[in-house]
C-alpha cells in the first residue's frame, strides 16, 4: 500500500513539473515576442508567431518603426488554458519615446495567446484583459 501511494505522488509529481515546463515555454514566447517589438526585430517576431497571426505581428511592430523604446518591469505569467491555446499576462510597461514625448504602454491590458506548433511555442493574437 505504501509503494502504490510513493507512486501514485511521484506520477503526480512529473506530471506538475511536466506541465510547468511546458507552461515556462508559453511565457518565454510572449517575453520573447514583446522583446522584439521593442528591437524591431522581424526575423525573431515571425519565428514566434503563427502563421495566422504574423500579418498582425507586422502591423504591431510598423508601430514601433521610429520611436525609441524599451521594456521595463516585465514579469509574465500563465493566466489561463482554453482548449490548446494558453494564456499569458504579463506586467510592466514598454516605455517609447517619440519626437521627445515619452509614453508608457502597459502590459497588463492585454492576455497573449500562445499556442504550440510543430514543438514550438507561438504567440497567436491576445484577448483584451478584463
């Protein structure tokens, strides 16, 4: 009884480190996405964007074309799971600068979601916070 109990814990042991390990994959895809906007990286932003979602990327990242800008405090988290899409809310700001005025973009307004493609993690789109 107690060898059938050890197991029974160590099973579910793996399978917690397993899902948040996956879970870590799904943050660093928006960590990494929000990232690029910032770098105005292309290359990087469409490696880690779906393909239904790389068209919209584009637009987000023409946005910052220009303007000088930086991520700061960013902390994100999964917030949530709906079928095989994860969700990932992060904290923090990107500070742009543009012609002399400085804005702070919240991270917050927004939930990434982030699907797994191919053994990859991709954003593709967000939902506004509620």
């Amino acid at each position: 009884m107690r060898l059938k109990n050890l197991l029974i814990i160590v099973g579910l042991l793996l399978v917690n480190t397993a899902c948040q390990a996956q879970q870590s994959g799904a943050v660093e895809a928006v960590e990494s996405y929000v990232q690029a906007l910032v770098d105005e990286n292309q290359e990087r932003l469409l490696t880690i964007s779906c393909a239904d979602w790389e068209e919209t990327a584009l637009t987000e990242l023409d946005a910052f074309i220009g303007v000088t800008a930086s991520v700061k405090d960013m902390n994100c988290s999964v917030s949530g799971e709906a079928g095989n899409a994860v969700f990932v809310t992060c904290t923090g700001n990107i500070e742009a600068t543009y012609n002399n005025e400085e804005r702070q973009l919240p991270l917050d307004v927004r939930s990434f979601r982030v699907v797994q493609e191919q053994g990859n993690w991709l954003v593709c789109g967000y939902q506004e916070a509620p």
